[in-house]
C-alpha cells in the first residue's frame, strides 16, 4: 500500500498550508543535517563494534 501520485500532492498542499513557503527550505536543511548526523553516529557505532569485536578475537 503505496502513496500514489494524488496522495503526494494533497501531502504537499497540507505542508505549504501549514508552513509556507519561506519556511519549507529551512525544514529541508534540518532535516538534512539530522540524517547527516544520524548517519555519521551510525558509522561511528558500526566502527566501535568492530574495534570491539577485534579486541574479543585475540
């Protein structure tokens, strides 16, 4: 059960209603360097693990 093409509009329609215009490209940025963010602590997690997981092995 996928969103189709109308479904996407209305979302967008609602989004531009509720913050504007101006506001959706400061949203973006957030919500970019939040991903940026997670996605740096994830790798730093993965590479814990690893350093870990050597460490058990000798």
């Amino acid at each position: 059960m996928g969103l189709g093409g109308k479904e996407w509009i209305v979302i967008i329609l609602v989004v531009l209603l509720l913050f504007g215009g101006k506001k959706i490209p400061e949203l973006m940025r957030g919500l970019g360097s939040g991903l940026n963010e997670f996605k740096k602590a994830t790798r730093e997690d993965n590479k814990t693990e690893e350093t870990t997981s050597d460490k058990k092995e000798n």
